[in-house]
C-alpha cells in the first residue's frame, strides 16, 4: 500500500468518524429538548434565514420576546410557515420551535 492510499484511509476514517460523533450529538440535543417543558411566548421573528435552497432538513429562527429577551430556535416542520417579522404566539420546547400562530 501506497503512502498516498494510507493518508487517503486515514482522512477518510477521521472523516467518518467526526460524522459519527456530530450524528450522536444531535441525537442527544434533540433527545434532551423532548424531555424538557413545552412553552408558549408571544414574540417576533427578527431573524430567519433567507438562503433556503435544496432539501433543508432544519433552520433556525431568532425570536424577541415580549420583555426583551431573545433566543434562536431550532425549526424542524417544513410546515410552520413564518417570515422575518412576523409576530404571534410561539410555541417551542427547550432549543426546539414546535409551532408559530399569527397575530
């Protein structure tokens, strides 16, 4: 075997194994929020990505709440639909938006 061929194995094994262990992280974020309470805020959306292209598994939303506070959410459901600017009633559990309703 080829030095080169080597090095290829190696990059390709620590490539493999770094997905591995992000695969694993996710799993336990998103197992770790579903243990968490549900809560309902009433808020903007003032950031949200605009560069949505392809298949989108996930994107994140920065919210501002009623008193001030922000927090950037998780949005896994292709089907809540929200703009940037939009206000209304949020709904998320722990990093994760479960649901957004207009104003």
């Amino acid at each position: 075997m080829t030095k080169d061929m080597q090095n290829f194995i190696a990059i390709f094994v620590a490539i493999f194994i770094l997905l591995f262990i992000m695969g694993i992280v996710a799993i336990c974020v998103r197992v770790a929020n579903k243990s968490k309470q549900i809560y309902k805020g009433y808020g903007k959306i003032i950031e949200k990505p605009s560069n949505l292209q392809g298949i989108v598994m996930s994107y994140q939303v920065m919210v501002e709440f009623e008193n001030g506070a922000r927090a950037r959410f998780v949005v896994y459901d292709k089907n809540i639909m929200i703009t940037e600017g939009d206000i209304g009633f949020i709904t998320y559990q722990g990093n994760t938006l479960l649901g957004f309703e207009k104003a």
